[in-house]
C-alpha cells in the first residue's frame, strides 16, 4: 500500500495523464517495459510521436516495472516519505488506542471502587488519577476477576496489596505527582531489567 501510494504521487501526472516531455525533477518520463519479450524497455517517445502507453493496472504487478521504477530518485524519496508518514499513522493510533483503553479500565475501576469502604475510598481517592495508581488498581481487579475473588477484600484485607496502596499514598504525600513519576520509572526500569535477565537466561539453556 505504501509503495503504491508512493507510485501515484510520483507519476500520476505523468503516465496515468499520458503526456509527454520532461517532468518537473528534470528525469525523462518512466519507462514501462515492454510486454511480451525483448526484455528492453519502450524508450522515451519525443512528444511529435504521440502519448506513450498509459500505465495499466497490470504493469504494478509486473517485477520489471518495479525494478525500473525503484532506480528512479523522485520514486526512492517519494517512497520514504511515504513509509515515514505511515509509521507515525501507526504510532499514534497506537497512542490512541491506549488512552482509550486506559479510560476504559479507569471507569471499570471506579464503578468497582463504589462498593469499598469509605477509609478505602478516602486512601485511593487523592491519587487516583495517577498512571502507575490507575494501572496496579487494574491489575488487582483483574486477577481478582479471574480468581473469582472479590476486588474490594484485596484492597482491604490482602496484605501485599494493602500495603502497596500504602506505600503510593505516602509517596504521593511526599512528593506529589512529580514524586509518583519518579516512582513509576523505577518500577518500569526494575522490570525491564527482570524481563532482560530472563531473556538471557532462555537463550543461555541448553
């Protein structure tokens, strides 16, 4: 798709439009290779011998045409161009799609939180718009979901989780979000790290 795109917006003016001459890069027109033998390409026509050949929807599928075209320097920066705009294309829907995600775990966490306590409301509630909060919120609910346990006995009774809750909100008091996001990129490197080392270790088996 990229390279096609690329194609169109190199030579649509000056094949799919059948004209003659020079184009605006000072390169001659494409040459299409000629169907059927000969293994040569139709030279550039002077414009007095009539329209070259029109580019037809079979010639992209055609290896030949590929070759010459990609020799071209218009086609080669035209081409990157395209792949480049592509790659963001990618990379902020990517982003889009995670910050739908987010919001939707968010408002799941919340409805969760509706049945928690009120000393349970009053520990998350200052802080629970913080990214590193919102996501360990999420993991809980999740593995409370799939171990069919209830969410909101975690948040108070199990101690590792209880604790972590803690530990946030005494950062979170200390050093507010700017503290928090100090927090978050410890935990993230410390992870990195963990996922590395077992990297290694797996290709280091015998």
């Amino acid at each position: 798709r990229t390279v096609l795109m690329a194609v169109s917006g190199v030579i649509s003016a000056e094949v799919l439009g059948g004209r003659g001459g020079r184009t605006h890069s000072g390169l001659g027109p494409l040459d299409v290779p000629r169907p059927g033998g000969g293994g040569g390409a139709v030279p550039s026509a002077p414009a007095r011998l009539g329209p070259r050949r029109r580019l037809m929807p079979s010639d992209v599928d055609s290896e030949d045409f590929w070759a010459e075209f990609m020799k071209r320097p218009d086609a080669k920066v035209a081409y990157a161009a395209q792949k480049r705009l592509q790659e963001k294309k990618r990379l902020w829907l990517e982003e889009r799609r995670a910050i739908e995600e987010r919001g939707e775990r968010r408002k799941v966490v919340a409805d969760a939180l509706e049945e928690a306590p009120a000393d349970t409301k009053k520990l998350i509630a200052p802080m629970f718009h913080i990214r590193i909060v919102e996501h360990f919120l999420w993991e809980v609910y999740d593995e409370s979901l799939k171990n069919k346990r209830s969410f909101v006995d975690r948040l108070r009774k199990d101690p590792k989780v209880h604790s972590e809750l803690l530990n946030f909100r005494e950062n979170f008091q200390a050093g507010g979000e700017a503290r928090m996001e100090d927090l978050e990129k410890q935990m993230q490197a410390i992870n990195h790290s963990i996922a590395v080392e077992e990297a290694r270790k797996k290709t280091t088996l015998p």
